[in-house]
C-alpha cells in the first residue's frame, strides 16, 4: 500500500467495491465458493494490517471500531459455510461508512482531494450509489474530487464523469431489455443509431413509479439540460488569449451539470 492516508484509503476502497459486487451478484443462499471465502479474508486482512493503524493515528477511532467490527464478522463469515444476506448486511454497514471517513481522510491528511464529499447532500448521494450503483458511485466521486482542483484547466471531465454517474443509474432502473419488454421504441442519435435516450428512460422510470407528467416534467427537462450544457462544453474552443474566461465558463458550466444531476439522483434514488 502507497504510504499517503488518502491513497492508502483509496487502494482499499477499490478493492472493497470490487468484492462487494461480487458478493452482491452471488446468488446462492450460501457463500459456497472457496475463491470468494478466500477473498473475504483479503479484504478484511488489507484493513486489518495497514488501514485501522493508519484510522487511529489519524484520531479516527470513531471509524475504526465500526469498521473492524464488519470486517471481523467478514472473516468470520468466510471460516465456514455461512449465508449470502450475513454477508452483504455487513458490506452494506461498511459501503455506508466510505463516504463519511474519505471526507474525514482527506481533511485530517491535508491531501489534494480535501473537498471530496464536503457537503451532507453529496455523501447522501454518494453512499446511496454505493448501495445500489458502485460503478456510478466511482463517477460520481471522480466528478467531486475534480471540481475539488480550483485550479483546474478543463471541467469537460467532471461533467462528463458525472453525465457517466447519471446513465449508470439509468441503466440500473431502465434496462434496454425492460424498456424492449415494454413496448418502448428506439429513438436516433445523431449519428443514425437507434438507442434508448436518457430522456426515455428516465420516463420508463417515473412512469413505472405512477408519476404524471406534471411531476416527471421537472427530471425530464433536468436530462435534457444536462445533454446541452454537456454537448456545449464539448464543442467550445479557446485559445490562449481567452483562456482564464473559458476556465471561469467552463467550471460554471460544470457546477449547473452537477445540480441538474443532483436533482436526476435525488428522484431516481428516492432519497
């Protein structure tokens, strides 16, 4: 492991997404497989042996007690033939523990990413992903640690990571095989392909959850806008005499993609 506590925290937290969608896509009612046992001990082995030492220097036993308590019952778990649900009400426990320690990490580390999560609304959002999308979770997570950096030259990735946030939830409650089953027809891009929108889906949504249209009118312009602002960040071009304006405009830009996100999240995660 990197000696820096953020990246030290990093390192296990990709691992730890990683075992959990494992974890969470087995579908037996027992966890059978010897290679996934074996994994659960890794996992709680690469805390046990470099990050609840690095949580205690870093006065954050309020974390550290918690989590060694989840990843002692993991261990404990994989020792013998024990039940998928045990498993995952654990890694659940520490999936929404994340958001709140790499908050505290950054701040008490003093490392560039000190801003990640610094509002109750984006930990709210961030640890509802990682109960139920972790691959958007990362996106959305990336976008914050990017528009953490002031001093940044383009903000196109942060939008672009978290216009890559929003389809991952799409995708999750929209499946092209739901909308297909459905009877719902493909539209064209601009390319000619025929695809399901992001404006489609997030309809196929609300509509499943009896929205009208009044109250899906709001999220389905909050899609589109995301789409244009996003396609305008794309195409614009500056040079170096206009480049602390195209900075300015830019991050701009990229703060009223994250509040339409925002909006999407908070009524696709019914939070």
């Amino acid at each position: 492991m990197t000696a820096h506590p953020a990246e030290q925290w990093r390192e296990l937290c990709d691992a730890f997404v990683l075992y959990a969608d494992r974890i969470n896509r087995n579908s037996s009612v027992h966890v059978n497989s010897q290679e996934l046992r074996n994994e659960t001990r890794a996992i709680a082995q690469l805390y046990f042996r470099g990050m609840r030492h690095t949580l205690q220097q870093l006065a954050l036993a309020e974390f550290a007690e918690p989590l060694s308590m989840h990843f002692e019952a993991l261990i404990t778990l994989s020792e013998g033939r024990n039940v998928t649900s045990s498993y995952k009400k654990h890694v659940k426990a520490i999936r929404r523990l994340i958001p709140k320690i790499t908050s505290r990490i950054e701040i008490q580390a003093g490392g560039p990413r000190n801003a990640v999560s610094s509002s109750e609304n984006d930990q709210k959002i961030l640890a509802t992903l990682l109960d139920l999308v972790p691959s958007a979770a990362l996106s959305y997570e990336q976008a914050l640690m990017d528009m953490a950096q002031a001093d940044r030259v383009s903000w196109r990735g942060a939008a672009h990571e978290l216009r890559e946030a929003l389809r991952e939830v799409l995708d999750r409650f929209a499946s092209p095989a739901d909308m297909e089953k459905a009877g719902v027809r493909k539209e064209k891009n601009k390319r000619g392909d025929e695809i399901y929108t992001m404006k489609q889906k997030v309809r196929f949504i609300l509509k499943n959850r009896e929205y009208n249209e009044t109250e899906s009118a709001v999220p389905e312009n909050a899609v589109n806008l995301v789409e244009e602002v996003i396609a305008s960040m794309t195409r614009s071009t500056y040079d170096r005499g206009s480049l602390s304006a195209h900075q300015e405009r830019g991050k701009k830009e990229c703060q009223q993609v994250k509040r339409y996100v925002d909006v999407m999240l908070h009524e696709l995660l019914e939070l």
